[in-house]
C-alpha cells in the first residue's frame, strides 16, 4: 500500500538484514522489483518471483532479475542450499493458510544455513488493520497472526530471532490522552488510570499495522 515513495522507504529499512551476502536472495512476491534494487544498490545479487504479468514486465524493462510464475513451483527449481536469503513483502496474507507451513519447509530447503529470512504481513492483533486496510484487497485471504507465522517457521527448522513492527498509525488518528496534572490525589489518580487505559486501547485499536 501507500505511495511509491513510502513503500521504499518502508522496504528499505529491511535491506540491513542481507547487507554483505553474496547471494543470491530470492524476493516472493517482488512485483516490479523494487527490492531487488535496492538490494543491487547495496551489492546483494537477487531475483524475484511474482505471479503478476505487468508487473514482471515493468520489471524486466528495468533491468531486474524478476521471474513470472508461481513461487512455490519457482522456488522447487532452486537447487537445495543454493539461496544466501529470503524476502516477501504483503505476500503470506494472499496464499491459502494451509500452505504457508509447505513454504517455510521449502525455504528451508532451498536457503544455506544461516540465511536470513525477512516476511512482512499486516498485523492482525491491531483493529485498523482489519477496518481499515486489509479486507479492501480482494485478493487478501486471510490475516496472518504473528504466533501463527512464528509457529510456522520454527517447525520447518527456522530460528525466530527477532519481531520487527512496522507502519505506526498517524498520531492524528489515535486516541486522546488528558493532558492535566491535578493536584487532587484522586483527580490524579483517576487521570492516570484513563490515560493508562487509553494507551491499552490504543495499541488494541492503533497499533502497529505491520509485522
């Protein structure tokens, strides 16, 4: 989502984590590659899958590694330990829940030991996320929760290192706060316990919309 310059600049922050591999790293999902860009600015080698024509081909015509297909067929080509790394951006809320397991067995297959694997979804543990954003995609199938895609990693061998939230809501948009100091002892008191309460629903309501 959101416009080209926030959506590199919300892929960019991912770069870091595959930053002096030799590769390659293979992108799912990649669109027209703008990832694998900026991963050959970074002097990672990488390539990408999607299944979306238009897209591969503003890809091709700029000059990137983007393959057409569908990824799972894509990737069982890749020869067993061949990949430095993995990245999929929006992607695992699209596939049917039943294979999102199947694919982490195969990255696990198909990457060396030690490769990184990033995958960023929309956070269904925040309210907005469902309200606002995620069921407009017709072509969403169902939300990933973060126990459910961590689960899935570590039972085809994956370490699970780190959870990275991402795409805060606008301050505009969250609740709130009272900005008072009473000197009243309950005053204060009843102050604190609201704005504490505002924070709980805040993170429930406005959280992160990205994991």
């Amino acid at each position: 989502g959101g416009n080209a310059d926030e959506r590199l600049a919300r892929l960019r922050q991912y770069v870091p984590y595959f930053a002096g591999l030799d590769g390659p790293v293979v992108d799912l999902g990649c669109g027209e590659g703008e990832f694998l860009s900026l991963l050959q600015d970074a002097g990672v080698s990488a390539w990408g899958v999607d299944l979306e024509a238009d897209a591969v081909e503003r890809g091709k015509a700029a000059g990137r590694d983007v393959r057409y297909g569908n990824l799972f067929a894509v990737l069982e080509e890749v020869p067993d330990g061949s990949l430095a790394g993995a990245f999929s951006s929006q992607v695992v809320e699209h596939l049917p829940p039943e294979t999102i397991a199947p694919l982490y067995e195969l990255l696990y297959r198909k990457l060396g030991a030690g490769a990184p694997v990033v995958v960023e979804t929309p956070n269904p543990a925040t309210f907005a996320t469902h309200v606002q954003s995620f069921w407009r995609d017709p072509t969403h199938i169902r939300p990933v929760p973060m126990p459910a895609l961590d689960f899935a990693a570590r039972s085809a061998g994956f370490i699970s290192e780190q959870t990275i939230y991402t795409s805060p809501t606008p301050v505009d948009e969250k609740l709130q706060r009272i900005q008072l100091e009473p000197q009243d002892p309950m005053l204060a008191e009843l102050v604190d316990r609201f704005n504490t309460n505002v924070a709980k629903l805040d993170d429930l309501l406005y959280g992160w919309q990205d994991y």
